[in-house]
C-alpha cells in the first residue's frame, strides 16, 4: 500500500458505527478488483473517479458538484492531497464500477481511538448486487485493521434509503443524526 499511514489525530465522523466482520458471502459473485486512487494518480484513473463521482451526485450527492469530468478531476485531486482521505476503485469486468471514499480520525472529538469512517460509497446502478459494495466495504475493513482502527463507521445520507438498508444488513446502526 502506498502512501502515508493516517494519524489518529483527525477528526472524522461518521453516522453509524459497527466493528465490522464480513464474513464469506454464500452467493457466487464475479471477480471484482479494488485499487487505491491517490493525488498521484494517473489522469485516467483520476478521469475514472471523476465519472463515477458526477455518477454519484445525480444519486445522493450535493447539487453544486462541478459541471464536467475534467473540472471534477481536479477537484478530487485537491482533496486526495489530504492525509486522511483515501479513495478506492472498485472494477469489475475491466470497467470502474464503483468507489469508497474513507477518512480516519477518532470517532468522537474528545477521544483518541483511531476509527475509519466510510464517507461515500458508490456502485453503478447496472454493477449493483454482484459484489461491488461487498469488495469495497472488504477494502475498508482491512484498511482499518491495517491502521489499528477499533471501529468502522458510516456517513449514509438521509435520502439514500438503498444504501442505509445495505448498511443495515451488514449490522450498522444509528449512532448520531446530523443536521444540515
């Protein structure tokens, strides 16, 4: 894994928390790969993510996302600069299908446990029910065991009711309700 190694120093949070345990899946499911996209990136890969981030907005994300690809590219750049951002791609039948956006930090301001929180997670509508989200949230948690991290938390948004029933199946739970 390159890059740097996150500080628990951060403040990132999330609004459920599991200590999450995804045990092997009894469906068969197609062969996903999952890749690090860093500031480093290459223009395509960063392309890529773009796509799938203006994907994303048209679902659940702010309306003021920028208006092209390219202007996206080089807005996520900027924040893949950050230390404790990470982004993951996930492909599947050689196409980018999906991504997990994870931040680390303590779970709540006053204490020191190193938590991740999934910040965003995005699966093309035509690659959803054949292991992407599953691959994603595989790559989170190992990242957090790699980190030391002693929970897992989520940022759901509140009209995104696929999503908080994805979460919950896996066992998330409410912990706290943002207002905006």
């Amino acid at each position: 894994m390159s890059g740097p190694d996150w500080q628990a120093d951060d403040n990132c949070l999330g609004s459920g928390h599991r200590d999450l345990d995804l045990a092997e899946d009894p469906v068969p499911r197609s062969p996903v790969s999952v890749r690090r996209v860093a500031a480093d990136a290459s223009p395509g890969d960063l392309e890529s993510l773009a796509g799938l981030w203006v994907a994303a907005s048209t679902s659940f994300l702010t309306p003021d996302v920028p208006a092209t690809v390219a202007d996206m590219a080089v807005t996520l750049r900027d924040a893949l600069e950050r230390e404790c951002v990470e982004v993951y791609v996930a492909r599947l039948d050689q196409q980018d299908v999906g991504f997990v956006v994870l931040s680390r930090g303590p779970l709540l301001p006053l204490l020191d446990d190193v938590s991740v929180s999934i910040e965003h997670l995005f699966v093309a509508q035509e690659a959803r029910r054949v292991g992407v989200g599953h691959a994603l949230l595989a790559r989170a948690t190992a990242r957090a065991e790699q980190l030391g991290a002693t929970q897992i938390s989520t940022t759901v948004p509140a009209p995104g009711r696929e999503a908080q029933r994805f979460f919950a199946r896996l066992g998330f739970g409410p912990f706290v309700v943002r207002r905006v």
